[in-house]
C-alpha cells in the first residue's frame, strides 16, 4: 500500500511539473510575456507555486482578450487547487476522495491549457516558438 500511495505522489508531481512547463510555455506567448522560473533545479512549491499565485494576480490586468485572460486565470486556478491537494495528499493518509478531487483539478487544468495551445490564440506573440 506504501509503494502505491509512493508511487501515486511522484506520478502526481509528474502531472504538476507538465502542466506548469505548458502554462510557463503560453505565458511566454502572451502578449505581453511573463516568464515563469522554469531554469534547472526549479521547486514546485518554492518556485513554481509562488509564481502561479502571481500570475493569477495580474493576468487580470492584461492587455488580452476575454478568452485568453479567462483560460490562464482558470487553468492558473486549477493547477494551484491541484498543488494544494498534491501536498495534503503527501501530510495526511491516503484519501480517495482527495485523489479524485486532485485528478479533477488537473484534468480540468489540461483542458484549459490544451485549448489555448491548440487555438493558438491571435492575442499570443506570434513571433516566438
């Protein structure tokens, strides 16, 4: 039972850095860049969490239109709600119904990322690939 719940934080976490590396890619494409850490080392929860909190902060005031700003404040959204699940998920005993909110969250995460990546959005700085 160990091994699994072992097994199922690190896939969890696996899910988490994907997902972030997406976002850090369409922030990057916004009109106006942000740039997510995304360097070597970088840390879920000392990095990548702080930045995500920011970026749900400001992406309301930027220069984009309503689908754009909507789909990265909602994806922003869902990735830190699945965060926060990953960490009670590794303080606290295994919880079934915490392992489907989190793959709720992270599932409606990866739509939302998908559907700005796929769209290729003409608010996106085409320049950069």
């Amino acid at each position: 039972m160990a091994d699994r719940y072992e097994r199922m934080l690190h896939t969890m976490r696996v899910d988490l850095t994907v997902l972030y590396a997406q976002l850090a890619l369409i922030c990057h494409r916004l009109p106006i860049p942000v740039e997510l850490p995304t360097q070597e080392g970088v840390h879920l929860l000392d990095d990548m969490t702080p930045a995500v909190r920011r970026l749900v902060e400001i992406v309301r005031d930027m220069p984009m239109d309503e689908d754009t700003q909507s789909g990265v404040f909602m994806a922003s959204i869902d990735w830190l709600t699945a965060v926060d699940l990953w960490v009670l998920m590794g303080i606290n005993e295994p919880d079934d119904t915490r392992e489907m909110c989190f793959a709720g969250a992270i599932t409606s995460a990866h739509r939302g990322l998908a559907l700005l990546l796929e769209e290729g959005d003409a608010e996106y700085n085409g320049d950069i690939e």
